[in-house]
C-alpha cells in the first residue's frame, strides 16, 4: 500500500519518481481500509527537503499511510514559502482543539543545539506536545534534537556540548538484536551524524525505562527505546539524503565557518568525489519495523489511543 499524500504536495512528484507508492487523497478514498495516521512535527527550516526525507521512509512498507504535516503555533520560518506552510501545514493548536489522535508522531530536530531546551522561544509548546503524546499519539519517534528533547522532558536526561561537531558516517553496533524496532539488522553499519551535543551512556542507564538499541564506541548512544511512553529516542540521521552532509559541508565552506570534511563520506575523504550512500537500507528497516510495530499494536478505534 502507497503513502497518501496531497498531489500538489511537492513529496508526491518526488517520490512518484523515485518509483515510492504514493496516492492522492481522491484514490484513498476509494479504498475500504483504515490508513495508520502517522503526524510529521516538522522543526527543520528547510520544511520540503524535510518532508521528502520522512515520507520516503515510512511510504515504503506494504501499509496504507496518512501523512499530516504539522508546525508549531507561534514560530515562522523563514527558509519556507508562507503559501506552502499556509496549504500543507496546520498548526499544533489546532490539531490539539480538534482532538485528533495518531498511531504515530515524528518529532524532526531542529538547528538550535546551542540553546539551553529552556531558552528555545517554542520550548512551552513543545512541552505541551510532548505531553499530549501521551493521550493522543499510540508511538513518537523523537529524531535528532526531538529525541534529546523527549529524553530530556520525560526523563531529566541532559544534552552536552562536544568539543567539536561529531560530522560523518560512524559505524553503529545493534546492542538488542531482539528488538523488534531492529529486524534485520546487520551487527555493524553506518549512520549519518550531524550534532554539536551528545547524550551520555552513564545518565541514560540511570534513568528507569529506558533501553539504549544501537550504539557507537566513537559517537555515542543513537536509538533509545522508552516502552512506558512509548517512544523511540534516535540522535542520528538515518533520514539523510546522500548529499545532505555533502549540503552542509559546502554551506558551511560557503560561509567560511570552520567544519571538518564528514569523516567516513567520501570516497578517500575527497570531497570532490560523490559521496556514497551507505545507510539507506537500514534506514529503511528501521522506520518500516516502527510502522509495522504501530500496526501491529495500534488499535484499530483511533479514540481508544492514549486510553
């Protein structure tokens, strides 16, 4: 089953050429099937870039998927058409009046690591999501600085500042072969990494609930599963396009910011060699398991969520 989109929604030309199920409204409605309701809480300033990454990953499983795009009441962007977020976007205020609820959330991250959670200008309302979760969402898949957002929220577990941006594609280890979030898994591969914090091993295990599913020795904890909120913590991009850190290595030249070649990239370290893709398939495992976990557990009454 394809992924329900808005036709004019650029994600739908996108990856109708990229050979993904897509459907348009009109064609779903054909169709005597409820769809998982899966919510995007895009954080990210390039909204579109953002919307491909996500779509494209939970579109890919044999489930019907309704993807609703969602932004923060209060905060503009600034890298994104106000007619775009005017169509396809609805603030959270108004998805909390309605009482709608989902079988599944992605909380994106967001480029403001170097704010303290409590000094970001939405970090109330973020809160108040983040709550909300709880009686409306059945899964939330905080990625990046959503994840640190909802460990730090619900658990007290602090973010730190690293030395130097952690920048490249790290080898991970799968430390819970039995999860299902993890089939399969190889035992090692790569993950994109693009953060100037970190979350410590030490205070994660000191926090009860929480399982720590995939690690690296060089970067870190990166997936994190939290069964009594029923959420899954990941602090890497398996998202990323094969050109995204190539994007922001090259912005970053552009602007004279001093930035490491992406270790682990390219080809020889050699920046003006195509980068290779080398996560693209484990990223797909794992935000088809999560989808085939959400509908294995979700209910099938939307109004029993959260009861």
């Amino acid at each position: 089953m394809p992924i329900k989109l808005p036709a004019n929604l650029p994600a739908y030309d996108v990856l109708t050429r990229e050979g993904v199920m897509v459907m348009s409204d009109d064609q779903a409605a054909r169709q005597d099937i409820r769809p998982l309701k899966i919510g995007l809480l895009n954080l990210m300033p390039k909204k579109i870039q953002t919307e491909n990454q996500f779509a494209r990953l939970i579109g890919a499983t044999p489930l019907q998927i309704e993807l609703s795009l969602i932004r923060m009441t209060e905060h503009q962007t600034r890298n994104t058409a106000a007619e775009h977020m005017a169509e396809f976007y609805r603030p959270f205020a108004e998805v909390a009046e309605s009482g709608e609820k989902f079988d599944g959330l992605i909380i994106t991250g967001a480029p403001i690591e170097h704010l303290a959670f409590e000094e970001v200008t939405y970090w109330d309302e973020l809160k108040t999501v983040m709550d909300w979760t709880q009686t409306h969402v059945h899964s939330t898949f905080g990625v990046c600085w959503g994840g640190m957002a909802m460990i730090y929220h619900f658990h007290g577990v602090q973010k730190h500042m690293l030395p130097h941006k952690a920048f490249g594609c790290f080898p991970h280890q799968m430390l819970q072969p039995s999860s299902p979030y993890l089939r399969g898994f190889s035992d090692e591969f790569v993950i994109p990494v693009s953060r100037w914090t970190e979350m410590k091993q030490a205070e994660i295990d000191a926090a009860p609930g929480l399982q720590t599913l995939l690690a690296s020795p060089e970067v870190g904890p990166c997936l994190v599963a939290d069964d009594g909120h029923r959420a899954l913590y990941i602090f890497n991009h398996f998202e990323y396009d094969s050109d995204t850190l190539k994007q922001e290595y090259d912005r970053d030249i552009g602007n004279g910011t001093p930035i490491n070649v992406p270790m682990n990239y390219y080809p020889d370290d050699n920046p003006a060699r195509p980068p290779h893709n080398r996560w693209r398939s484990h990223a797909h495992l794992l935000y088809g398991n999560w989808i085939n976990e959400i509908y294995q557990t979700t209910p099938y009454d939307l109004n029993a969520i959260g009861t």
